[in-house]
C-alpha cells in the first residue's frame, strides 16, 4: 500500500472506516504492518487503534497482543479516555490481556479522580466483561462516585 507508512495516517483511516460502519479487506491487511509497527506507536495511536478494530470487528490475538504489551510501557501518557478505550477494546473483543487489565488497575487507581463517571463506568464494564478480577478498582470506584461521608456542621445544623 503506496503511502501507508505513516503510523498516525493509518490509524486516522482506519479510524475513519470503523466510525462509517465500513471494515473492509483493509484491516486485515494493515494488521501485520501494524504489528511490526508496535515499538513505534505512540499509546494513543495504539489505543486508537485497538478501539478501532474493537468496533469493527475485526480484532484478532495477533494485533491485539503486541499491540497490548506496547500501550503497557505508555499508560502514563494516556488520558483516562484512552485508557477507557484500551480497556474496552480488549473486552470488547473478548481477547484476554491480564497484564495490560494489571498496569491499568494500578493507573486507575492512582489516578481515579482523573476520570469521569462516566468513564469509571466503562472501567468497570471492561473489567467486568473481560472477567479481569479487580477488587480493588470496584472499591476506588465506590469511593469515587458513591455518597460523600456525611461531616456534621460546625453550625449544629443538619
């Protein structure tokens, strides 16, 4: 494929085709380009592109596994959405990862008032569909959006 060299152009063209509801033959034959890509994607690149194989239905173990260790080492980099993505792509997917679901429970936790509700949410959606045991996710999650402690007023009011 003339031209398709460039990480982030494939991945905005894939993007573009799996948002149309469009998997075409072109997944499948960008898959082990983008595998041989693994050590050069950026984790959002990677995310990105996980999400969308994800949604197209077309991921595979092959991409998803390499892909997977590489976005490891860029947790830190990622915003909590794109960490939500990752997560979903691999549960989504039904493709098990329990050292990426392992990185992204200690990412979670250390920085859960980073991410939205929402996005708690899909957290523990994926985690949950992907069958990932992760109490201690649910438990920062709890304390995340469960009821602020009540602290009495210093006014004695209720």
């Amino acid at each position: 494929m003339k031209g398709l060299r460039d990480p982030e152009a494939i991945k905005d063209i894939l993007w573009a085709f799996g948002k149309a509801s469009r998997p075409t033959k072109l997944f499948s034959v960008l898959e082990p380009r983008l595998v041989k890509m693994a050590p050069r994607l950026t984790p959002r690149q990677i995310s990105t592109l996980l999400w969308t194989y994800s949604e197209a239905g077309c991921g595979s173990e092959r991409l998803f596994q390499p892909l997977g260790r590489a976005a490891i080492c860029g947790l830190n980099v990622l915003s909590p959405n794109g960490i939500v993505n990752l997560m979903c792509a691999f549960s989504h997917s039904r493709i098990r990862s329990p050292r990426l679901f392992a990185a992204c429970q200690g990412h979670v936790i250390w920085h859960a008032s980073r991410f939205t509700v929402r996005e708690l949410a899909n957290v523990a959606r994926a985690y949950a569909v992907a069958g990932e045991p992760a109490p201690e996710v649910f438990e920062c999650i709890e304390l995340q959006v469960g009821p602020a402690p009540c602290t009495p007023s210093p006014f004695g009011l209720p």
